[in-house]
C-alpha cells in the first residue's frame, strides 16, 4: 500500500491524491458580486451542506495552488456576503468549465461562459438559469485556513430560498435523481455522471434493527461468491425466514432448483440480492445453501 505524510510531498501532489481519493464530489457553482456590482461566476467542488435546520452550505474558495493569490469569488464575499449556490447538472458541465478560466478581475463569466442572469429574491448576487436547482445564502462567517497556496476559506451560508425547475420533479414534487442528470468531480480532468446506471438504492437501516453481518450462518459469511455488499443487505434483515417458510419456499421451488449445488446456490441468492429481494435470497441461502 502507498503511504504519504502530506508534509513531505509538494502541495500539488497532496492536491492530487486528495481529490483522486475524496471523490465525486457535488459541485458548487457560485455566483458573486463585487461591491461595483460586477457579477461573478466560478465551480468550486470543496462543498457540500452540513445542517437542515439552520440549511446551511459550504465551499471552499482556495488559495490558488500556483500563486497563493485568493479567488475572486472569495474577494466579492468579502465585499458582499451572498452567494447563489448553482447546482450543475450534464446540459451544463462545458460551460461551467469555462466558467472556471481565471479571467481578470471584473469579467463577466455569465457573458464568456454563455449563460443567463436570473434576478434572486434575497439576496443581490444573480442566479443561472440553466441550473436545475439554485440556493440563495447569506455568508454567515468565513474561516481562512491559512495563507498560503493551496488554503482553503469556508464559506459558511445559510441558504435562505430555494427555487428548483419543475422539469427535474417526480409526481410527489420531489427532485427525481435521473431527471436533474447531476455531475460531480473526480481526481484530475475527471467528472462522474449521476443518472441511469451510475446510480442506485441502498435501504437505510433506520426503522428496523438489522441482525448485523456477525449473526449470519458461517456457510454464508465466508462465502466465495456472495461480496461484503452482499452480507451487508443480509446483515440489514431484521429477522430470518421461520423454519416454516423455509419448507414452504422449498416445496414450491423444488422443480425450479433440482439438483442444485451450494455453489450454484450462492449464485442464486447473489442474484435477488443484485436486484434487492433480499427475502428470497435468504430463503434460498437458508434452503438450498448449505
């Protein structure tokens, strides 16, 4: 295994590992304005939310890694402290790479990256229209991590409105995953597209009390075949199947598993679970795994 001590490798390399390794990671596309009024555009993918209630938001503007110098979106904050967090989703994702070219201080990116201004209700900076969901925050405070290249400034926001297009909503008005078709940022020149197979449900264990990986049989535990993910999804069940929905399950698959072997078992039940009918998959484990 490759081991770093961040304190003996150069700022650019730590940059690399950090952002190949923290990944993906939603990105921020902040909209500023200085105190002439002069709007600003620029993706940061130092940020996430943090808290409901308040709803609160932070990026991170670092340090340029190569000059040490401050972004502009961290110089307009200073001035004015709002921010419009703009979601970025695929339709966008050139664009806003533009957006983040490093052009001179008054630049209009919304002009050089082609997109529109959208008025905001609270606070000055303006919205882009093309994002599928935008968040108005006041800045509530901002902590400087140091001065030197490389440094990040949390932007700490309190997000005051919310506005998200209708186009990206489900029936029950919620956002739909693969309607809005978000992207994220990797390690180097690499994005990650969220939507169609890229992603995928994992049932919270909060309403029940799962039986825990250590309490399934050792035959299924040290399985060849089933994966840690597997054993998770069986560790997540909160009872087995009784003895006697075990005999029923095997009654009425008896022509269906003829003959089968453990292995061909294992195989089985790592398909339900591939497809989330964890209960079948237990049965058939249970029935026909041993």
């Amino acid at each position: 295994m490759l081991s770093i001590d961040p304190k003996e490798v150069s700022t650019a390399v730590l940059h690399s590992y950090l952002l190949g390794a923290v990944a993906p990671r939603p990105i921020a596309f902040a909209s500023t304005i200085d105190k002439e009024g002069n709007p600003n555009l620029a993706p940061f993918s130092f940020f996430n939310v943090f808290s409901a209630n308040p709803p609160i938001a932070i990026f991170s503007p670092a340090r340029s890694g190569r000059t040490g110098i401050t972004k502009h979106t961290y110089d307009n904050i200073k001035e004015v402290p709002e921010v419009v967090i703009n979601v970025v989703n695929y339709n966008m994702v050139q664009q806003v790479s533009l957006a983040s070219t490093e052009y001179p201080k008054g630049t209009n990116e919304f002009t050089k990256a082609g997109f529109t201004q959208l008025a905001s209700e609270k606070v000055k900076p303006f919205r882009v229209k093309e994002s599928p969901a935008q968040l108005e925050c006041i800045v509530k405070q901002v902590i400087e991590l140091g001065d030197k290249g490389g440094a990040g400034n949390l932007i700490i926001c309190e997000v005051v409105m919310i506005h998200v297009n209708e186009n990206v909503l489900d029936a029950n008005k919620q956002i739909d995953p693969n309607k809005i078709d978000l992207v994220a940022r990797m390690g180097g020149n690499w994005y990650s597209r969220t939507n169609g197979d890229a992603i995928f449900e994992v049932a919270k264990p909060l309403l029940n009390l799962g039986i825990g990986v250590d309490q399934i049989p050792a035959f299924i535990r040290n399985s060849s075949i089933l994966t840690g993910n597997n054993l998770g999804q069986l560790g997540n069940t909160e009872k087995l199947p009784t003895g006697i929905e075990i005999e029923e399950f095997k009654n009425a698959s008896a022509s269906t598993f003829k003959n089968i072997t453990t292995e061909n078992a294992h195989l089985e039940a790592k398909k339900l679970l591939d497809t989330n009918n964890v209960e079948n998959a237990w049965k058939v484990l249970l029935s026909f795994g041993q």
